[in-house]
C-alpha cells in the first residue's frame, strides 16, 4: 500500500476541521454523527489509497515494459554489431 505524503494527510485533516466546523454552528451533534462522519472520511481516505495504488502499479507496468523493450533493442544492436564485425573482419 501507498504511504501518503504529509501534504495529503494535512489535506485531510483541514477538509474534515472544515466538515465539523461548518455542522457544528447549525445542528447539535451525536456520537452517532461524529462516528458516521469519521467512517465517511475513512472510505475517502480508502478510496485515495486504492487511486494512488492503481496510479503507481500503472506506472510500474510502464516502466517494466520500457526495460523490457531497451532490453530487446540492446540484444538486436549487440546482434547487429557482432554481425557488422564478423563481415568486415571477413573483407
């Protein structure tokens, strides 16, 4: 799983100061409602999470294709020059 960065969490925690502060003023709060806004944040923070995981295996699989395909164009320019050496060393 992704660690988030401190930008995030802070994020976070001023977007949920802010849910509070503007319920607070207006309505009387319960346990209840803390307890249901504290799950709500939870499946955001979940739900980023599982983002940011997709965002970095996305860019790993990238990444493992492009090694990959240098891999195969080193092979072919080792072939070709081994080839080109084998010829002039045969002229």
């Amino acid at each position: 799983m992704v660690e988030l960065s401190d930008e995030v969490k802070e994020f976070i925690v001023k977007t949920v100061r802010e849910e509070i502060s503007r319920i607070l003023p207006l309505t009387v709060v319960t346990k209840e409602d803390l307890r249901l806004a504290i799950e709500a944040m939870n499946k955001r923070f979940e739900d980023l999470q599982k983002y940011m995981d997709r965002r970095f295996e996305d860019m790993n699989r990238r990444f493992d294709g492009l090694v990959r395909l240098l891999q195969i164009m080193f092979i072919v320019l080792s072939l070709l020059i081994a080839v080109f050496g084998f010829l002039r060393a045969a002229m």
